[in-house]
C-alpha cells in the first residue's frame, strides 16, 4: 500500500506553500501517483507532474523518477493562493 503524508510548511500573503511526502509499503516497485487536498489556486508544483481538479492536487511521479522502489519515499511541493 502506498501513502502520504501532508505538510503545510510556509504561508506566504493569501496562500501557501506545502510538501508532501509519498511512500511505498509495497514489497514491489510501483508508479506513483497521489491526491492531496489543495485549497484554492496552485500556482507551483515541483518534483512531480499533475493538475489542479478544483479542490484537489492529482500527481503522479515525473518522468525522470516515475517509481517508487518498495519502501521508498519521495517528496513534492507545491504552493497555492487561497
């Protein structure tokens, strides 16, 4: 199973910014992906590719480390105006 963790780190004016933490408890290597609530607008995203769908943040790994060997973790951010 995979999961994630969430982490508001830095409010900035009307929004904020926030990284996110995504592991692997699998025994097997698995394409990443995640949805993390993200209110508002997102403005930036790094170290993985997605959309902003309204109140969420769909991503999925990026081509250059589109896995997650088993037990690993791998982190994104992103920052979002409120």
């Amino acid at each position: 199973m995979r999961s994630g963790s969430y982490d508001p780190r830095t409010r900035r004016g009307s929004g904020y910014c926030a990284t996110v933490r995504v592991t692997n408890r699998t025994a097997r290597r698995v394409a990443w992906r995640a949805s993390v609530a993200a209110p508002g607008k997102v403005t930036s995203l790094w170290d993985a590719v997605g959309r902003d769908t309204g109140a969420r943040l769909r991503v999925r790994g990026p081509a250059y480390a589109p896995t997650l060997a088993p037990r690993a973790s791998t982190e994104f951010g992103f920052c979002a105006d409120r």
